[in-house]
C-alpha cells in the first residue's frame, strides 16, 4: 500500500488542467523527483516548493489547491502544520509524504485533516492519481465556494428584502436590506425571534397563520403572501414601514421557511392618498357647501336657545318644573354643539388648503396645547408629564394645523383615561425628523379596531364624530410624515407622530 484516501474518493472528478501546488520538502533530491513527476503527469500545473514549515506558512496566502508535505520537516511535524496551513488558505487539499506505511500513520494523517498519505517509495502513476483527486477536491469547493458567494451578493444587493426563519420563528438569514430598514445588521439580527423584535402586535396573527400555511405546505408550491408593519420594535418612534411577504418552504428542510419582502410603504401612502382624495371630491362640494347651509340655521338655532333658557327664568313654574326645561335645553344645547364640531372637522378635512411651511419649534407648540389642556386633565384626575426638550426639534411646516393635530391626539388621550392617569408627551429629534409620542394609561384599544382608528367617522365614544384622528393623517400626510398608534391591551395607549424637518 502506498496511498491511503477515504473511499468516497472516487467520485471525485478528476481536476481539470489547472492547479496550483506546494511541495514542502527538506529533501532537495526528492522535491525534484516530485516536481518532474508531477509536470509530466498533470498538464497546466504550477508548482512552488518551501523546505520549512515557516517556509510554507509563508507561502500559503498565495491560495494552493494542494500541499504536499513531508511529515518530518526541519522545524514542524508536517501533521501538525496542516491546520495553521488551512486556516492560511482554507480551500488547500493536503497530502502528506512519509517515509514508513502503517495503519496507525495513515489513520492519525486523515484524522488530522489530510485529504491523504503517501509514501517516499511512491510509484509515478499512483502520486500522480492522487494528487489529480486532490485537485479534483479543491476544484470542486472552489466551485461551489463561488457559487455560495454569488448566492450571497444576489442576495445581498438585491432591493426586495430576504429572511429565513427556522421552525421557531428565529431569523436564521436576514439580509442588509431587510437589516438596514430595522435598524439592525445581518449579523446582529441572527437567531432573534421574528415576531418579537420586528412584527407590530396588531400584525402578529396573520403572519402567524401565513407561516403556518407554509410550512404546511397547503399553498401547493404558490408562495403565500402576507402584509405586515416592520418595525424595530424597541423603537417605537421609528417611522413605520409597511412589507408585503412571500413565503415559500425550503425544499431542503421543511422548518425553514423563505421570505421575500417588497417595502409597500410608499405605494400603501399613495393608494390610502388617492383613496381619501377620491373619497371626498365624492362627497365633493355638494358636501361641503351642505355643511356650510348647516352652519346657519345651526347659529340661529344657538341664539333661540340662549334666549329660551333667559326666557325660563322668568317663566312662572315651580322650581321642579322649571328645571326640567332647563335640563333639555341643556341637552339640545349639547346636541347642537355636537353637529357644530362635527361640521368644523368635516370641513377641515375636506377643504382642500395647501399648508403653509415655516419653521415651527414643535416642544413649544406641545408645550402651549398642553396649557390649554391642564385644567380639563386636572379636572379628570389626570397628570400630564411633559419630556420637552427646550433647544432643537424645529420642523418645516404648518403651525395651526401642527398644533391641531397635537390638540386632537391630546384629546383623544384625556378622553380615554375615564378614571384618571398619567399623560406624557415627548418630543425627540431623530435623523432629519421630529418626532412626537403622547402616551395615556387608558384602557388601550382592541387590535381589531386599531387597524380603522384612522378611518373616517370610526369612533367608539357616544358623542364622537371619528374625524379627529383622519383630520391628524391628513394633516402629517401634507406634511410628508407618518402617523401610527401602538398599544397593549389594558396597558394605554401610544400615538406616534413623526415630522420631517424639511431642511
Ligand atoms: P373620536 O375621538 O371622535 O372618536 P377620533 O378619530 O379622534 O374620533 O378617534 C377614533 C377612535 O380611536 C376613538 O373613538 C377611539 O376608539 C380610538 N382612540 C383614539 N385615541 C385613543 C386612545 N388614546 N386610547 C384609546 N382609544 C383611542
């Protein structure tokens, strides 16, 4: 026996013509009897040769396909050379020279990573064939090497976003492009759990179901499709984005599980523009000029109830009586105050007013809706804790109709806490935006209804009219910025509203 190889070596292609080679050899006599072997036997190879294993390490970040190395070398045991060699050049193929054969030899040669032994007594034929399957080795993981690389840029500077999640939702492929919009990198994002660090709460189920069609395989090979906010989720003050999935199984290993994800964000914000924009030139100017036909009988009706409740203080009644009049103007009175809100809101959202742009210092503007408020909270047992910085934080935009959406999201967030709380805005420049949050200690809001919060006339409360936060969207929607409530049940809630600065 003079070569010792693994058995699954005849499969191997055989190299084809090219290859470079590494002799280490002391043995000057040897190394030429070697290289005039090799030269004749394999065309189109390059042969370098190194008599140390210093020699050789220098040699190594040249990139050889094999190495062939005598055992006992000057300095180093050729064996123990062989993993400080391929750590220099991971794709080189060693094989060792010996001079005696033993079971034992070639045993402790293979497990040390050669790819084979041979013997100094070697005959032409037989050095020759192993070191053709030697490069045929490297050749092959170069290959593939190569083609892993171009897998990887494909997937790396393609615009879609790539994920691949492992059969507990943990992200086991995320690319930079899918990285870069968290906030994250492809190596941080590695074994995080999907849905908790990246999917908003409200999305969660349906991605789930989405998943679990997948991995069923229910889809018959068509690529599930799935919407779903993506989001870092300990940054609640990031500018959401919306990514449409499909998924598809890993034909390799059913538990993994494929996404490719399209960014909608943009495309969602001009279809909901469009929507809107069509909405209400529906509703159009008839609309519009009814609300203002309103507006007048409305006013006149107010000042006959001013005069009816002067009149019933002078009406000759018992007291009881008296009061019970009074009682139901005070309901008319709130009634019609009612319409006349309503009337406002609708107005506002439908006049069709370009804003105005001048630089609007937005903790002064929170600071000055939350005097207005401060009573009103005090009144229903609620403290309003402000996080306002006083330098920066200034936006391009609209003041009133800034201050209006502030007003309404103040509002919205007293209403909710029936049973007092605690208020607390915050203001935050982040990149080239400002960004707002008020966060209330309420009852929250059900993820069902969180999804048409913003639609208008949706509203839950008695006397709402539901326009107060479609008034907020449209008004941050002209100012190029982006609007999203986040909430835990039971837990309050938080609206986000984040501003560019337009410079
Ligand atoms: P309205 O206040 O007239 O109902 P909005 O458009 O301002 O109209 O609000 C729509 C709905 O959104 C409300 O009826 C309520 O259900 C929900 N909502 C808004 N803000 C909050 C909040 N801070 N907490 C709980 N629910 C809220």
């Amino acid at each position: 026996m003079t070569v010792a190889h693994p058995s699954s070596l005849p499969s191997l292609p055989a190299h084809k013509g090219s290859g470079r080679i590494l002799i280490v050899d002391d043995n000057a006599e040897l190394v030429d009897t070697l290289r005039s072997v090799l030269a004749s036997g394999i065309p189109g190879i390059s042969i370098e040769t190194a008599t140390t294993g210093d020699a050789a390490l220098a040699l190594a970040p040249h990139g050889f396909d094999v190495a062939i190395m005598d055992v006992k070398l000057p300095d180093a045991s050729g064996v123990d050379l062989i993993q400080p060699l391929k750590a220099l050049s991971p794709l080189t193929e060693v094989v060792l020279l010996t001079g005696f054969a033993s079971v034992d030899a070639a045993i402790g040669a293979l497990r040390s990573g050669a790819f084979a032994f041979v013997l100094k007594s070697f005959r032409p034929e037989e050095l020759i064939a192993t070191i053709e399957q030697a490069l045929g080795k490297a050749q092959l993981k170069r290959e593939r090497e190569e083609l892993e690389r171009r897998y990887r840029d494909l997937v790396e500077v393609t615009d879609v976003l790539v994920i691949a999640l492992d059969n507990d939702d943990h992200v086991s492929l995320m690319n930079r492009k899918a990285a870069t919009m968290v906030g994250t990198s492809s190596d941080q994002a590695l074994g995080r759990p999907f849905f908790d660090a990246w999917i908003p709460k409200e999305d969660r189920s349906g991605l789930r179901a989405a998943l679990a069609e997948t991995r069923d395989g229910r889809g018959q090979g068509r690529a599930m499709e799935v919407e779903t906010g993506f989001v870092d989720m300990d940054t609640p003050a990031q500018p959401r984005r919306r990514v449409r999935w499909h998924l598809s199984r890993s034909p390799e290993s059913r538990a993994l599980v494929y996404g490719i994800g399209i960014d909608v964000t943009e495309r969602r914000a001009l279809e909901r523009r469009a929507a809107d924009a069509e909405a209400l030139s529906a509703m159009g100017e008839l609309a519009m000029n009814l609300a203002h036909e309103i507006r007048n009988p409305l006013n006149a009706a107010v000042l006959q109830l001013h005069l009816l409740v002067r009149g019933l203080d002078r009406l000759e009644a018992d007291d009881a009586t008296r009061e019970g009049l009074k009682d139901r103007t005070r309901i008319v009175g709130d009634e019609i105050g009612r319409l006349n809100r309503l009337l406002t809101e609708f107005l506002e959202l439908a006049r069709p007013r370009g804003i105005a742009r001048e630089p609007v210092h937005v903790p002064r503007l929170v600071d000055e809706v939350l005097d207005l408020e401060e009573e009103s909270a005090r009144g229903r047992g609620i403290r309003i804790v402000r996080d306002l910085p006083a330098d920066g934080c200034i936006a391009i935009g609209d003041r009133e109709k800034l201050k209006q959406v502030t007003i309404n999201i103040v509002v919205n967030a007293l209403e909710a806490m029936k049973h007092g709380g605690v208020l607390t805005a915050r203001v935050r420049a982040e990149a080239d935006r400002v960004v707002l949050s008020v966060e209330d200690t309420g009852p929250g809001i059900e993820p069902e209804v969180l999804a048409s919060i913003f639609d208008p006339f949706f509203t839950t409360k008695e006397a709402g009219t539901g326009l107060g936060l479609s008034i907020v969207r449209k008004i941050v929607d002209q100012h190029a910025g982006d609007v999203w409530m986040t909430s835990d049940r039971g837990q309050g809630a938080r609206i986000t509203v984040s501003i560019p600065t337009g410079r």
